[in-house]
C-alpha cells in the first residue's frame, strides 16, 4: 500500500461505548471498521451498505459502526489533505531550489531517493514519517 494510508486510528474514548457487546459482536465492528478504512483509504465509499455487507450486526452495534466509521471518513480525509499539503510544499521547495539553481524541470528518481534517505537520516525518523 506505498502511498496509500495503511492504518485507521480507534479512540479510546469510544470503548465505553462499545464495552457491553459480546465477542462475536466486537470481532464483526471490527472487521466492518478495517473494511471501511480500506474503502476509504482507496477514495470508494466504505459506509454505505454495511449493512447488507454484515447482516449479524445488532443495532447497538450498528450505532457503534456508523459514529465510528464518520471517525474514520473524516480522518482519511484529514491525512489526504495532509499528504496533499505535503507534497505541494515539497514541489514549491523544488521549483525554488530549480529556480536558483538552474537544474532540471523534474527530479530524477535516484536524487529523489537520496533526498528522502538524507532526510531519514537527518531525522531519525522511518521512512513513512521522514517526508
């Protein structure tokens, strides 16, 4: 999934909320949750129609899935606009740096790969975090 978000978060203030259901239901949220995080991650809609997907979802827990999954939407939209942000400001940065320079229109892959392991290690941070 290079690129691409791989993760969604759970809050532990929604434990309380979900704390009473049975195993069989938790492990159901669950999947429904990491189903709805993949769709929405690929930019498809990962809410609707759930429950035709998981039709041995209780109500309760239906309620738990549709607050938790509008978590989810907004925070796949918050981390794309991020990334967004991110590589608008990595590309203003090269057109400075290209400008004063006079280097080339693009990047080459390996000047790429360099900038990126330079930063890595600058940082300290993995590869995931050093952009």
């Amino acid at each position: 999934m290079k690129g691409k978000r791989s993760s969604i978060l759970l809050y532990f203030d929604n434990f309380h909320r979900v704390a009473d259901l049975p195993d069989e239901q938790l492990g159901i949220l669950f999947r429904a949750l990491m189903e709805c995080g993949e769709r929405e991650a690929a930019g498809e809609d990962g809410i609707t129609g759930f429950e035709q997907r998981y039709p041995n979802m209780w109500e309760k827990t239906q309620m738990a899935f549709s607050f938790m999954a509008d978590t989810i939407r907004r925070d796949a939209a918050s981390y794309a606009e991020k990334c967004a942000n991110y590589r608008a400001a990595a590309q203003h940065r090269w057109d400075l740096q290209r400008e004063s320079q006079a280097i080339p229109d693009s990047p080459p892959a390996d000047e790429l790969e360099r900038l990126v392991r330079q930063q890595r290690e600058k940082t300290g941070r993995p590869d995931w975090a050093a952009l």
